[in-house]
C-alpha cells in the first residue's frame, strides 16, 4: 500500500516538493557556513520525494547548535517550505484520495521548519 501511496505522492505532489527543497538546499550551499541547512535540505527533499515508509524523530543527542541553526533556518528557508506543504496538503485534501497525501504534507510542516536535530528512519 504505502507503494502505491508513494507513486501517488510522487506524481502529485512529490516532485514539486522535491524540487524545492533541492533549489533551496542549493541556495544555502552557496555560503560555507549555509553549508550544513543546504544538507538538511537536501535530506528532507529526500524524504519529501518518497515519505511513506518512513518517519521523522528527533535525535536526543543534538544540542544547542542545533536549536539556534533551526532558527536561522526558520528565518531563512523554513516558512517558505511551510507554506508549500500547507498549500499542497490543503489541495490534495479536496479529494478523498488525496486525503491520506494531504495529511502526510501536514505532518512533513514540523519537519520544514526545524529540520536539524531529526533523522529520516524507516517506520516498523
């Protein structure tokens, strides 16, 4: 199931997303020190490209370093990456199949926003 999901996912919504994250991964690269949020980018594109079957926890063992990256990440690239997985959540919601991708664009928000100190894993 979660194949077909991701099939779905990719042609609908996926690859826009992706492509997204991948622009401003690049964008943050540009700068030795955006060095670390373009990687963080270019993870959680990963992730954005094919998300059923895996999920995003916290790592324990990230300090302060990455409470204040994720601040400037949130001013820098954050919000605009928020705002289009509210609107592609919001869109694929219009359709009853596009429900369960619509949901899985909401629970991607907290992810977009503070992606250092989380790591992408497969789900049980």
């Amino acid at each position: 199931m979660k194949t077909i999901l991701n099939i779905i996912w990719l042609v609908l919504s996926g690859f826009w997303l992706f492509l997204a994250y991948l622009l401003a991964g690049l964008i943050l690269c540009i700068t030795v020190i955006g060095i670390p949020f373009g990687l963080a980018s270019f993870r959680i594109g990963r992730y954005a490209l094919w998300p059923f079957g895996y999920e995003a926890v916290e790592r324990r063992d990230a300090g302060a370093p990455s409470c204040v990256g994720n601040v400037l990440w949130l001013l820098l690239a954050g919000w605009w990456l928020a705002l289009g997985h509210i609107f592609t959540g919001i869109a694929l919601c219009v359709t009853i199949i596009g429900i369960p991708l619509g949901i899985a664009n909401f629970k991607m928000i907290p992810v977009s926003l503070m992606p250092l100190g989380r790591e992408i894993v497969p789900t049980r």
